[in-house]
C-alpha cells in the first residue's frame, strides 16, 4: 500500500498544517443555497416548461459558474481526504474551464451593450475583473498555501454580488438600496476573516488585498449609478 505523503508537495503539506482550510470547504457549500435563492427569479423559475426559451448562452454560463462552484467544493475536501494527486490534478483542469468561464461572461456583455443598458455593464465587468484577479494571485502563490488558499476564498466571496445582489434586488427594485446591503456582507466577511487571521498570527494580507479590490469595485459602482 503506498504511503500518501509520497505525492505530497510543500504546498499540500502547508495546507494540512492550516487546520482552517479543512474548514473551506463547508464555507463554499453554503454558496449553493445561495445560487438556488438568488436566481430563482430569473432561471430556475423558468424549469421545466419554458427553460427551452432560455438563450443557450445563458445556459452554457451557468453550466460553468455552477461547475466552478463545484471545484471550489471538493478541492479542500480532496485534500482533507488525502487525495492529494487529484487535487493536483483538479487543479490544472482550472486553466481550461477558468478560461471558458470568463468567456461566457462576454456574450452577456454583449447582450446589454446591445440593449443599451450600460450602468448595467458595471456587474458583470466588475465580476469578472474581481474573479481574474483572484484566480490569477491563487495561482502565482500556489506554491504558498496560506496565500493560495485566501485568494481561492476571496473569488468565492465574489459570487455572493450576482447571488445575494439578484436576491436584494428583488426585494427593494432599487439598485442604490440593494447593492450596498450586498456589497457591505461582502465586505463584512473580507473584514471579520482579516479580523480572523490576525488574532490568530495567520496570514492576513491577501484578505487585506481582497479587500481593497472590492471597495474599488463598490466605487466604481456609485459612480456608475449615482451620475
């Protein structure tokens, strides 16, 4: 029988030391309750009668949001399993389906530059951005856990904007009271898990990162609508 620590690397040893990480994984199942809430209105309320009607597109961003939200899932699990190699392996599945997942972003674009809803433009623009930089920071330090694992965190807390956005948006039509309720959860998390990491000597600076990229965000947003 083979030892598991023999396809273990540095980084999926640090990871095992992070007693937190094992914990992620339960942090990203809660995104699932959340997709379910957030587009109900505008997708799933659609099954099964006149889903057809949905553009193919559409379909084809939620297949790649929604198997995303999947890899974010049971990657900390394949580590605290010791399934190390898929892990690894998963992993490089990421620079394909990252990739085809930012792309699907652009027909949506498409769709409201047409319409002429450019304030509108500011979501998936700022989704994406937010979501390239994540991914581009928690693979440059995938060889340093502590920040690998943060950044992977912070794309997570991304997908709460077009989750609990849609979710508040319902409830008050008004874009200027729903999305600063959305924004300020958003940055609460960032804030309590500097918080976090701070009290327990970890480290906190790619939350502190996080952090400033969506205040930017969260600017460019009032200026977008407050003209």
């Amino acid at each position: 029988m083979k030892n598991h620590s023999y396809f273990m690397d540095n980084r999926t040893k640090a990871f095992i030391i992070e007693n937190s990480y094992t914990k992620t994984g339960l942090f990203f199942l809660i995104i699932i309750p959340l997709v379910g809430i957030g587009f109900y209105p505008s997708y799933f309320s659609f099954f099964p009668t006149q889903f057809q009607k949905i553009d193919i597109l559409v379909h084809l961003h939620f297949f790649f949001s929604a198997l995303w939200i999947v890899i974010l899932i049971l990657q900390p699990f394949l580590i605290v399993n010791k399934h190390y190699r898929w892990h690894k392996r998963l992993g490089k599945v990421t620079y394909i389906i990252f990739p085809l997942w930012i792309m699907s972003f652009l027909p949506m674009i498409n769709n409201l530059i047409q319409s002429e809803k450019y304030n509108v433009l500011v979501f998936p623009i700022g989704t994406m951005t937010l979501l390239i930089i994540f991914y581009a920071l928690a693979i440059k330090h995938r060889k340093t856990a502590a920040k690998h694992m943060r950044y992977f965190i912070a794309s997570a807390i991304v997908l709460i904007d077009p989750t609990i956005g849609r979710w508040t948006y319902t409830i008050f039509q008004n874009d200027l009271i729903a999305m600063p309720i959305t924004y300020g959860i958003m940055n609460l998390i960032l804030i309590a898990l500097i918080w976090m990491d701070k009290r327990n000597g970890k480290d906190y600076k790619p939350y502190l990162v996080a952090l400033s990229c969506f205040l930017l965000y969260n600017i460019a947003f009032f200026l977008v609508f407050l003209n």
